[in-house]
C-alpha cells in the first residue's frame, strides 16, 4: 500500500515528488531503494542492546513500517523477536492488517502485541486490499493483546468515516485509537479539537503523535 490519499510528500534525489503515507521514503522501492540498507538479526540485536544500556528501564518497543509483517517470515525478523521476548521487553507490531500470520509454524507472535492500523477510505486504497476480515479475526483471536489504530482527518469524518470505522471494528471487538492525519504540529493542531470529540462520542481512545509535536516531522528525530 502506498496511502497516497494522505497526501505526505516526499522529494526523490531524482527530482520526483512522492506522495503516499508519512514514512513513504520506507516504501517506494523505485524512487528511495537506493538508500535503504540489508540488516540481519545481530544489526538490530546490537541496536537493542545499546538502547537497554542507556536506557535501562526500556521495557516496551514498537515495530512500525512500512508494514513489518512483509518479513514475519524472515528468519533475522523471528531471532530479534525471540531476542527481545527473552529479555522481556513488550513488542508491540504496528500493522496494516493485510498480512495473515502462522501462529502454530511462528508461536513467537503469541507474545506480542498488535496494533492493527487498518486503512480507511483516507487513505485512497481499494477496499478490498485494506480490509481482510480472516486476518483481523486471526489476530485477535491469537496475540497477546490487539488494538485497532485508524488514522482520521477531519474533513473525511465529515464524509462518514465514523460508520467506516464502526464497520470494521464489528470484526473485532476490542480496544479502538483514532490518531489525527497530520505531518507537522500546524496540522495536527487543526486536528485534534475534532477527533477528541469524536472519540468521546464513541468511546474510543485518542491517541496522541508525540514525535510530531517534538519534532514538527521533522525525519530522523
């Protein structure tokens, strides 16, 4: 999925303007290929194990994308998530829920958590790409814990994004965040007064894009 209704834009070295989600340098093999790099399990086990020195009481973190579950066979994946898991660290998987998982073949993702960022019509993709109703329920019914996690702009909830959102969270019944569609503070500003409300109405949880209040997306904070 590219998401190129959320309209993030992103300019190539080839002079191209990229439009798609806000990590599309993460997914556009043709124009940002060139500056991605092979990682294996020690790369990231070493990157673990720094941050736990400096960091001594991490107890939690987030695999975000792209869409990570693209390597939920791949076996450097499955040793730093075993890596992780032994020294007791909270994962947490943040997916697009497009991608279905073999809990029996890799019982590791019984340990972790998922947040299923299911995409909605904002996004611009096909329905029936984003929405798979069997890996939803597969989840679910599997991890250790599962939330839903949609990303809202006001002007689509204005279009009925709430009944979207109310649909597929039929498949599931568990937890549901609402995050504002937002690149920089501006935006997210202009956001949140809305989706706050929305989510009270509801009874979901806002959730809050810290990093983009710090950092005003700015990449690599």
């Amino acid at each position: 999925m590219t998401c190129s209704g959320f309209g993030s834009s992103f300019m190539a070295d080839d002079g191209v303007e990229v439009m798609g989600c806000d990590s599309a340098y993460a997914v556009n093999k043709e124009h940002f290929s060139h500056s991605w790099k092979s990682i294996d399990a020690s790369y990231l086990i070493h990157i673990l194990d720094e941050h736990t020195e400096e960091y001594p009481f991490l107890k939690n973190i987030v695999l975000t994308g792209g869409e990570p579950l693209l390597y939920s066979k791949d076996e450097s994946f499955l040793e730093f998530l075993n890596y992780a898991h032994n020294k007791n660290i909270r994962i947490t998987i943040e997916t697009n829920a497009s991608i279905n998982i073999d809990f029996k073949t890799y019982p590791i993702y019984k340990n972790i958590v998922f947040a299923l960022s299911v995409k909605l019509s904002n996004s611009g993709e096909k329905k029936d790409l984003r929405i798979k109703n069997d890996v939803i329920k597969n989840i679910s019914n599997n991890a250790k814990d599962t939330f839903f996690k949609f990303t809202v702009d006001s002007a689509s909830l204005s279009k009925g994004l709430g009944k979207e959102i109310k649909e597929i969270t039929k498949i599931a019944d568990i937890e549901v965040y609402c995050m504002a569609l937002s690149q920089n503070s501006l935006e997210l500003r202009k956001e949140e007064k809305e989706l706050v409300n929305f989510c009270l109405i509801n009874g979901y949880t806002y959730s809050d894009r810290l990093h983009i209040r710090l950092n005003d997306g700015e990449r690599g904070k």
